[in-house]
C-alpha cells in the first residue's frame, strides 16, 4: 500500500506542491476531501459557471494539499477549505481584469499538452475524426461564456488572425490568445468526458491507430 | 520566450508553439524550427495531428451558414416593406 498519493497525477498545480510536505492520505481524505461536494458547490455558487466552478474546486483542494501541514487538526476543516476557496476566485478574477497575462495561455498550452496525454493513454487519438461528435461538441460551445465562445467563433470558424479578432473584439492579442487557449481546452475537456461517458471502444481504438516510427 | 537562435527546439518549446503554429501564427523562423522538429519528433506530431483534427472539427460542425435561409427570406421581406427591390 503506497502510504502517499498525489492528488491529480495529470493537473499543472502539481508542479508547485513540495514534496516534503506530503501527508498521510487518511487524513486528508477523512478531514478534507470529506467537503468536496459543499467545496464544489460554493464553487459554483462563486462562478457562476460549470467549468469555472470545477477547476476552483480542483484548485481549492491542491492547495489545501499543498498547504496541508498548515491545517490545525479538530479546527473547522469546511471554513478552512472555503476560505482557500475564496481566496483562489478573488485572486483569479482580480487577475483576470488586470490582464490577461502569456502565462495563462502558456499554462492553457501545458493543460492541453496534459489533455492529449490522456486522450492517448485511453486510445483516444481519433476522437475528433469521429463524424459523431458534432452534437458534443455544439452542446459544449453552448457552455462557454460568451467571450470564450467570441474567440472561438472569429478564429476558428470566421479565420481571423489572432490581431484580427483582438482588434475586432478591443481587446489585446494576449487576450484574445488566452481566451482562445482555454476555450479550446474547455472544449476538448468536454469531449474527452463525453466519450469517457458512451463507453467509447477503446479497445477498438487502440488497434486501429498505427503508431508511428521515429525516424 | 528566448529559444537559442538555430537551437533545435525541445518537445517543451514546440508544444508552447502549439496554437499559434496550427493557426499560422509564427513567423518564418520558427515555423520552420517546429517544422524540423516535427519532421523527426513521432510523439510531438501526433499530437499535432491530434489537434489539427479537433480544429478541423470545430470549423466544420460549427458552421451554421445554411441555418440562415429562413432568416434571409425574413429581411429581404422586411426590406421589401421599405421599398428594397432585390435584382
């Protein structure tokens, strides 16, 4: 039995938990992990959107992993997790008005990067071959906000040049780019779930993708 | 980003190049570095493959074009109101 585990193997806030502050996982899956469903549900409550509220919560419980040590056990764990909680969406919207910085879409690069691994792993490399998506993938669009669903639309389907939609929009190229980034990744995300949820054949999959040869 | 000039890219620096290679947004210098990486690099350009296949898709099933028909008969009908006679 592995007495440590890492939370999210695949998530990008992994590279800044240090390793000597790794807990027994009892703990913190019976004190913490216990509120994902109230953590999840502020989170929610905060955003105001599905796939905002999800990656807050996510967040929320990496950085309560990462700050585990700080925790004084028999102190009110649910308040703890809620003020990380907060703190996380304050400092991300903040930071989203400011501006909108090349790290956000370097760190959209690297989910997407992480997106594909997995998609890989689960014989998933054709999936967006599949005529069958189509449904998703409108229903995803639908889910995006709607500045998300703007980039989307004027690069991708109008094919303007990233300076073309930042100056239709107002707004700067950086934007645009990181908008762009995490539209795509949101919907690449619903995706993956979406065949994860039909069972896609994986099996099948997997043998009719030919892998290729290094030269 | 700073990439040694005529350095061959790392997976790392090719994969940062994603978005904007697949939408022609590179100058030439770099494209043409991603491109030699992705002439010897099998797992970076499946991933680019896998990801040129999502673009493509979204540009396809989200074109909704043919949806405005009933709409163009709607305006052209209300501009014939204020006297627009079409040709």
């Amino acid at each position: 039995m592995e007495p440590f585990r890492a939370l999210a193997s695949s998530d990008r806030a992994m590279d800044h938990i240090d390793v000597s502050q790794l807990v027994p996982v009892a703990d913190f899956e019976t004190e913490a992990l216990e509120f994902l469903p109230n953590v999840a549900r502020y989170a929610r409550l905060l955003t105001r959107d599905q796939a905002d509220a999800d990656d807050l919560t996510q967040d929320t419980f990496l950085r309560a992993y990462e700050k585990w040590s700080t925790y004084r056990p028999g102190t009110d764990c649910r308040k703890w997790l809620f003020t990380i909680c907060r703190n996380l969406y304050l400092r991300n919207r903040d930071r989203a008005k400011r501006f909108v910085s090349e790290e956000d879409a370097t760190s959209e690069l690297r989910a997407t990067g992480e997106l594909y691994e997995r998609a890989a792993a689960n014989g998933l490399k054709n999936l967006f071959d599949h005529i069958d998506i189509g449904p998703a993938l409108k229903r995803s669009i639908g889910e995006l906000l709607p500045e998300y669903r703007e980039a989307v639309l004027l690069v991708d389907i109008e094919d303007y040049t990233y300076e073309e939609a930042a100056s239709t929009v107002g707004v700067p190229i950086g934007t645009i780019r990181s908008r762009l980034f995490r539209a795509r990744r949101r919907l690449q995300q619903s995706l993956l779930e979406h065949a994860r949820d039909l069972g896609f054949s994986l099996a099948a999959e997997t043998s009719s993708a030919h892998e290729e040869v290094a030269s | 980003m700073t990439i040694p000039e005529g350095a061959f890219m790392s997976c790392q620096h090719v994969v940062r190049q994603l978005w904007d290679y697949l939408d022609n947004e590179l100058d030439d210098d770099v494209r043409r570095r991603v491109r030699e990486h992705l002439d010897i690099c099998a797992h970076c350009r499946e991933h680019f493959t896998f990801e040129g296949a999502f673009l493509r898709a979204v540009a396809s099933h989200l074109d909704d074009a043919a949806d405005t028909a009933t709409l163009r008969a709607r305006i052209v009908g209300a501009l014939n109101l204020e006297g627009y006679r079409s040709s």
